[in-house]
C-alpha cells in the first residue's frame, strides 16, 4: 500500500452559514490529496499531460462523519491500496482534523486515458515502476 499525507487549513469561503465545510468542498480536498501524492512519486498532472497521458475521474464518493470547520487545520491521507492493473486507479481518502478524529471518508477512481487517441491505456511504465516498491505482494 503507498501512503501520502497532506495538510491545509480550511479557508472562510469553503464553510457555509452553519460554520461547517460545505460538502462539494470535499471534492477539492481530494484533488489537493491524489495531486500531492502523485507529486511525491515525481510526477505531476502537467508532467502526465506532456507525457500524453489524462486522467478524468469517473466515479467518487464520499462519506461525511463529523464536521470540519473555518480555520481547522485538516489532514488528508491518500491510500493506494492496489497497484493498478490496467487503465484505473483508485485513491482512498481520509480526512482527520487536528485531534486526529476522521471526519470524511472517500474514494475516486481515474482512467488513464491516452491524450491522442481518447482511448483508455494502462498505467504508464513509469509510475507503475515507481508504485511496484510499495506493493510486493503483487505480481508485476
């Protein structure tokens, strides 16, 4: 399993009238997690795109817990729990405030989408090879 931890405060705008991070908010909160963790293996999105490779979401879901509020500083762990296999991949987020309660839960799952094409590809050799360390018990 490969593991990225991340932090950022909440900010004014992404709290609604009851003081509590508005729910869509989550979907960026996620981004920022998979974009930092794809950062820490030395890749980027901008990088992925020059090497013509997309990466749409197509599926995400989220389970709220407990509520974060403005100027929480919030942790965001992203999980790949598998080594992908063939043209998706799937982040498993948690989000923690300061007192390490979780208080969301998600997942989203992308294709790796080859930029010429449009046609789904499988993971490129590069960031699989980067990924394989992390995931011994499975076959290459």
């Amino acid at each position: 399993m490969y593991e990225h931890v991340t932090t950022l405060r909440v900010r004014y705008a992404e709290t609604d009238q009851m003081d509590i991070v508005y729910y869509g908010n989550y979907a960026q909160y996620f981004e920022v997690g998979r974009a930092e963790c794809i950062r820490e293996l030395g890749y980027t999105y901008k990088l992925m795109e020059e090497l013509g490779v997309r990466m749409p979401v197509v599926h995400m879901e989220a389970q709220f817990l407990r509520p974060a509020h403005y100027d929480d500083l919030i942790t965001i762990k992203t999980m790949l729990k598998e080594l992908p296999a063939k043209h998706e991949i799937s982040f498993h987020h948690e989000v923690y405030n300061e007192r390490k309660k979780l208080l969301t839960t998600g997942k989203v799952v992308l294709f790796f989408i080859d930029s010429k094409t449009g046609k789904r590809m499988p993971i490129p050799i590069y960031l699989k090879e980067k990924l394989a360390p992390f995931f011994t018990d499975q076959a290459l």
